[in-house]
C-alpha cells in the first residue's frame, strides 16, 4: 500500500503542513478524495463484438469551486493512479489560484488500438456513464494523456444532448470551432515556458548558455521547446515513447516535429551536428542544464536521480519524480519545479476557456496568452519567496501555498476551535 502513487502524492500534503499552521480538520479533509466513481464502459466494436473497459472519474475535493480535471485514455490506468492525478489537479489549481477544485478521469484502453469510430463511441459511452457526476458548475474534464480536442468535441456533445441544449462549458479543451479557446492547445507547455523564463535569474540560466533535455515530444513538450529554442535555448535531446536522441550541437525541435509527424517517431529527425540514438533513460542522464520530464510519472527516481546532470528539472508531466528521487536531486542541489505549477498552463486556460464560454464572449490568442502569463508568472516568484523563507524545496513551497489557500477556504466554514465554543 505504501508504494502506491496516491500514498506518495499524500506525503505532499504532510510535508507541507508541517511548515504553516493549518487547522487539523483540513488535514482530515484532504486526506482522501470527495468522491470516487467507477463504471464498466461497453463499446460495441467494428467487428460486431462488444468490449468492456474500466472507466473511473475522481472528483477529489471541490471547496474553492466546481472539480477540475482531465481525462485519460491509458491501457495501464487504474483507480489509484487517477486519485493521485485527482489529489495533483487540487493542489495544481489552488497553486494559480483558480476558482476550482481537483478532478480526474481514466479509461483503461491503448486508444491508438481503436478505430477513430470505436473511439468515439468509448467516448460518448464514457459521458453517459459519468453524466450524473459532470456538469459546469460540478465537474469539468479536459484532455490529458491520449485524449484530444475531438475526443472533448464528441464529450461536450454527448452531454448536450443529455441534457438537450448546447452545454460547452462542461468540457475544456474543444475545437475551436465547438468552443474551444484560442491559445488552449499550447497553454501547457507555454506556461512552463514563462515560469522557467521568470526564474532564470534565481536559477543562474541565461538562454545562451543553457541546454535542454525534453523528455517525451508531446504536446506539452513541444510548445514549451519551441517558444524556448526561438528566445536561443538549445535544445539538445529529445525523445517519445519509441525512440531518444541525442546531439550536443542540438536541433531545431520545428524540424523534429515535421519529422516526428511523417515517420511517426522522433529518431532520425535533422539535427545540427551528429545525432546519437539512445534509450529513453539514457537520455535523462546525459549533460544539460534544464531538463524537462514531459511524459508519465515516476520517471525520476532513487535509482537514476544520483546521475542527473540539470541545474534545472521542469515538470510538465504530473508525477515525473518519485519523493525518493526528490531527496536526492535537493540533496544535490538540483532545483526540481513542481508540477502543479509547471505545468499549470493547461488548467489555467482550461479556466478562460469555461468563463468564455459561460460569457458567450471570446479573446484573442494574444489576450489568453497574456492573461496566461499574468496568472502563473506572480505565483512562481511567490513559490520562490516561500522556498527561500522556510528553506525548503520548491515542491514543498507549492504546496504551502496551495494548502494554505485550500486551508483558508475549508477554515471559512468553521473550525473545531469555532464550534467548541
Ligand atoms: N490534464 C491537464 C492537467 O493535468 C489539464 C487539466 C484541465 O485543463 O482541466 O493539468
């Protein structure tokens, strides 16, 4: 039970409490999720059988507002990895600041298995499953971990004709054209952007003289490479769930990307000098100075956090580093940024996304991308006051500080201290 990724996500929460004084009953609150639901999704198949696949939403606590959060289509999720991504996308939420709380959803399917109308009808199965526990001013999905825009496109419908009228703001993460937010798709990796560029003086980095390592060419990944690589990062490795490579002379990821889409992988794309193929924990450990794990969890760990070579670790993926492989990378001086507010650009525009919707009045890209940059930028800093305060790591100042705007609202309800007397 120990090693289970939701007991190693709570120890966040312990840690962080021991640094501010926080109402045990909060403690009580957050210690397990508000309300888990599981349901068998039964999808007739091209060939005329039917399947069942396990399907789970965890809506883990809603105090600063409806839950938020999105769903993921994995052949290897399970429940307790979807509480532990539910507990992440709490914290993540209350770090920026956003009216939410934290949710997430998990359908156990390779998707790329499926034909595209298979995967529409698992997706539409999975809202009439989940329909009683969604809603805009309840629970908001998005996408996550092979799901897409179409995938959210086909969801929103579903609901709509649920509940017979258009309904787009139950679902972030649309096309365009159904309600979707301009600047949504690149908000992930944009908003780790601004927060490495925002703490490049406090981290010794200037783009000359820094080298990236980006672990998994996602789209997370790539729209934090590409903005990076303009401003003179050079961006040295590179891999995906098939292959890595390697050039220290480094590459243009714009290139990588024309490669990665025609031949489906990102080995043998065009670099600057002569590109090395290794496997995808190889390239962790090879020299750079930021590093940016943008695929699954537990990817930094006791075993291989010794053999980091970044200044920098930025956490696009959730969950990269286990609290093990945390230890050692602090004990070494190493500077992990957190998920919850590495990669908090996604949620943030998932938020402008819902009130453009529910306003019936849509922005700019330039005005989300702005609008981006002033909600995550101020919360880096602060993240960084409070780690140079307590003199602790920057994951544990993340979580003081959610914990505390979490604590907060929980505390405005009333205390133990409140009703004894
Ligand atoms: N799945 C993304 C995350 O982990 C986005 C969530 C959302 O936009 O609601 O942050």
């Amino acid at each position: 039970m120990s090693s289970t990724l939701f007991s190693k996500a709570r120890k966040r929460l312990k840690e962080a409490a021991k640094h501010i004084s926080v109402d045990p009953d909060v403690l009580v609150k957050l210690s397990h999720p508000q309300e888990t639901t599981m349901a068998s999704l039964n999808v007739r198949m091209d060939d005329g059988s039917l399947r069942s696949f396990r399907a789970w939403r965890c809506r883990y606590d809603d105090t600063r507002g409806p839950t938020k959060g999105g769903i993921r289509y994995h052949p290897r999720v399970n429940m307790d990895e979807v509480v532990a991504l539910a507990f992440w996308m709490t914290f993540k939420s209350a770090v920026v600041n956003l009216p939410f709380g934290g949710a997430k959803g998990g359908v156990a399917v390779d998707p790329r298995r499926l034909s595209h109308i298979e995967l529409e009808r698992l997706s539409r199965a999975y809202v009439r499953a989940f329909a009683g526990v969604l809603g805009p001013d309840r629970d908001i999905p998005a996408p996550d971990v092979y799901t897409n825009a179409m995938i959210m496109g086909w969801m929103a419908h579903e609901y709509s004709t649920i509940v017979g009228h258009p309904c787009p703001a139950v679902i972030t993460g649309k096309p365009i054209v159904l309600g979707g937010s301009l600047g949504r798709e690149s908000a992930t990796g944009r908003g780790g952007y601004y927060v490495l560029r925002q703490l490049e003086p406090m981290l010794g980095l200037t783009p000359e003289i820094s080298r990236v390592i980006v672990q998994g060419f996602g789209n997370a990944s790539i729209h934090c490479a590409l903005p990076l690589f303009d401003d003179g990062y050079k961006i040295v490795g590179v891999s995906d769930s098939k292959s890595a490579i390697f050039d220290p002379d480094g590459m243009d990821p714009n290139a990588v990307l024309a490669h990665k889409s025609t031949s489906g992988r990102v080995a043998g794309a065009p670099t600057f000098g002569k590109a090395r193929e290794l496997s995808n924990e190889a390239l962790l450990e090879q020299d750079c100075e930021v590093l940016i794990p943008g695929a699954l969890e537990n990817q930094i760990t006791d075993r291989n956090a010794a053999k980091i070579k970044a200044k920098a670790v930025l956490e696009l993926a959730n969950g990269p580093t286990t609290p093990l492989g945390d230890k050692i990378l602090s004990q070494r001086g190493v500077v992990v940024i957190p998920d919850i507010l590495a990669n908090a650009g996604g949620v943030t525009v998932s938020y402008f996304e819902w009130a453009q919707n529910r306003a019936g009045y849509y922005w700019p890209e330039q005005e989300v991308d702005e609008r981006l940059r002033r909600f995550i930028e101020p919360q880096a800093v602060e993240i960084w006051k409070i780690k140079q305060e307590m003199a602790v790591d920057m994951r544990t100042a993340a979580y003081v500080l959610a914990l505390d705007r979490i604590g907060t609202a929980v505390s405005a309800r009333g205390t133990r201290k409140f009703f004894r007397h």
